[in-house]
C-alpha cells in the first residue's frame, strides 16, 4: 500500500468539528460515502480505522477476490458426511 501523507484542516460543522479526507486516501482505501470509522487517540494522534461491512450478497463477499489460475476443475473434496446438499 502507498504511503501518503497529506494535510488537512478541522472545520466548524454544527457542533462538532470535521476534516476532510483526501480523494486520494479515499481510493486506496476502498472507503464508502458514510463510511463508519473507529476513532483511536494513540501517542497523541488521532487514528481513523474503517469499520469493515459485512457483504450482503456473494457479489459483495467476492468483490475483490483475485484468481490465482491453480485450478481449472471442481475441486472433489470426498463424499458427503453431514447435512450437506447433493449437487
């Protein structure tokens, strides 16, 4: 992942204050409008941690999922031992 190092200022929003995320952070890190995040005050810093959501469809689970091109056929992983469904 990139090192970047931008600046940024606080700014009045009702009453609380903001700072603006730069776009390019934003994009290396896959961040969503409305994005939640886990404030961390550590050494005196202030520390943004994405809270990861959980997918709400198989397209969602296996967005980012990178084929290693190992495997050309199914996979046979033995017979059937529990409850699972025949195929």
């Amino acid at each position: 992942m990139e090192r970047i190092r931008e600046q940024t200022r606080l700014a009045k929003w009702g009453n609380s204050k903001a700072a603006r995320i730069p776009n390019k952070i934003i994009r290396q890190l896959k961040l969503d409008d409305n994005q939640y995040m886990i404030i961390t005050i550590e050494n005196r810093s202030v520390i943004l941690t994405p809270i990861k959501k959980n997918p709400i469809n198989i397209h969602e689970l296996f967005e980012d999922w990178k084929d290693d091109g190992k495997r050309d056929h199914e996979l046979d992983l033995g017979k059937s031992e529990g409850n699972e469904l025949p195929w």
